[in-house]
C-alpha cells in the first residue's frame, strides 16, 4: 500500500429530510443553526463520527482498521498498548522510566506514534490527541492527520420544527395510576441541503501517519455511504448526494484550495418556494475553469 502523493480538497453534498441531522446539547437538541443567519449546521465532529462508524463496520476484523475514538473503549486502554507493543509495561511505567527508555532508544516517541497510526484508520486519517494524564504518564503524542473537514452549511436557511409526540409506555407504576400516556417532543427540520469541504493533505500523509491510496478510497466510499449505516427516526431520512472530487497533480498542490471551491455552484430552482427535495437545487462545476495540474471527478 503506497503513500498518498497527490493533495486533494472535496465537496460533499448530502440532505435531511424529516429528520435532525446534528442536535445541539445546548439548545435541547434542537438542529445546529447559525443564530443570525438561520442557515443549518452540522459539526466536523459529527460527521468524522459517522466516517468512523462506517470504516468500523466495513472493515470488521481486519488489521490496522481499528478505531481509536469509540463507544465504550477509554483511550487509556488503547494507549496502552503501543507501550506493550515496545516491551513496556503500561500499567506500571512512570516518567522516570519513559525518560530512561528514551536513552536506550531516542526514536521511542516516533516507535510509539508509528504503531498506533499502523493500528487505528482514524488516526491515520484525522490525527489524535493521545495524552493520557495519569499517574503513568502515558503519551503517544499528538499527531495532525491529512484530512481535515470543517462545518457543513446548509445551502438555504432552515426553520426546526417541533414536533409534540405521545406514548402509551409510561414510565412509573405510581404515573400510571395518574395518566394514561406521556408527552414528549422532537425537532426536525422538513428539508435540508449541505455543503461541507475537506482536505487531504498528503505532505502530512508521508511526514506523520501513513495515510495511503487504500485509506483515501475507502475515505470517499464513506463519505458517499455513512448515512446508510446511520439511519434512525431521530436523523429522518439523510443521503449524500454528491461528492466532488478536487485531484493536484503534486504533494504541495497547484491552486489554491478556495478557487477550486468557488468553482463548485448550488443554486436554487424556484426562489419561491422553500426547498423540499434535491430536485429544487442544481448542482453545477466550473470544470473549464480548473486550474493547470488540477483534475476533477464527481461521484454520486
């Protein structure tokens, strides 16, 4: 598997339909909105949760796919094990011991990163605080990974609306003497477009995590298929639409990444209406525009 040699940035297009696509904690869970504008948010940390629960699922059992940020399994323990790996024993190594460990082998801070970079795709892929503060003092550093992603925003301003539900489960045996059903609430948001942009860094690919042409394919194929494995009545019904592929001819890249975005255009068909399907927008890519050592690829 070879080293990725080529940058690359990305476009994604993907919708909500009846559905939250990104609740916010701080506001009842109701979707991210931009307060001022009224336009849709979702998080970076949102979707690369969704990237991850896809590669988890796909790639089930096969090495050097695991993932390091998930349900259930502390980071500690998965730190760990880059110190067992080198012959250390984790659970009772302290700050004296690194520092005289690291006389005998000067590169051991680079053994520790390369080993969970081999072992973890999100790693690889998005980099990774992995400092644990504990009495042992484990640290298998902090890596910046390749690809990065930033906000999703809607395309045109969205209006949540709240939804009153009943159950006939009610909750105590002491409620149950008192009502017959209990109330409750859910947002969504009737229709939704987003736009969300990416990079790919392979400089960072070939200096820090090994990122390679397997890892980026099965990147795209998780963009354009993570809301598959993520469906639930909460999210309603979400779909990536388009994914616009963006490929240098170099490691450092030929243009700047916002040109190559401003080439790609979502425009409404009717102004009067509010959208409520992908067939109310037209997606189009100034692909005659493109930047020498630039190419383009579309998926959908």
């Amino acid at each position: 598997m070879e080293i990725i040699k080529n940058r690359y940035e990305f476009v994604l297009l993907f919708d909500v339909e009846n559905g939250n696509p990104n609740g916010d904690p701080d506001a009842g869970n109701m979707p991210r909105t931009d307060v001022e504008t009224g336009f849709g948010i979702v998080t970076d940390v949102c979707l690369k949760r969704k990237i991850r629960n896809y590669v988890e699922t796909v790639k089930e059992g096969v090495p050097g796919y695991r993932i390091y940020i998930k349900d259930n399994i502390p980071l500690n323990t998965s730190d760990k094990e880059a110190y067992k790996n080198l012959g250390l024993d984790a659970d009772k190594v302290d700050a004296e011991q690194i520092k005289a460990e690291k006389k005998k082998q000067p590169n051991l801070d680079e053994k520790v990163r390369d080993y969970m970079c081999r072992q973890f795709f999100d790693i690889r892929t998005f980099g990774a605080v992995m400092t644990t503060f504990t009495k042992h003092a484990l640290n298998c550093g902090q890596i910046r990974g390749p690809v990065q992603i930033g906000f999703a925003r809607s395309i045109s301003p969205v209006l949540p609306q709240e939804v009153t539900i009943t159950r006939v489960a009610i909750t105590t045996e002491k409620d149950a003497e008192q009502k017959n059903t209990e109330m409750g609430r859910k947002y969504v948001v009737p229709y939704a477009l987003y736009k969300v942009e990416g990079f790919v860094s392979a400089n960072l690919a070939r200096k820090t995590t090994g990122f390679t042409d397997e890892d980026l394919e099965l990147l795209w194929n998780a963009l354009m298929n993570m809301f598959e494995f993520d469906h639930s009545a909460a999210r309603g019904k979400m779909a990536s639409r388009e994914l616009i592929i963006f490929k240098h001819d170099s490691e450092y890249g030929n243009a700047p990444a916002h040109k190559l975005f401003d080439l790609v255009h979502v425009d409404r068909n009717d102004e009067s209406d509010s959208p409520r399907s992908y067939k109310d927008y037209t997606v189009t890519v100034d692909t005659n525009n493109l930047p020498e050592g630039v190419a383009c690829e579309i998926r959908t």
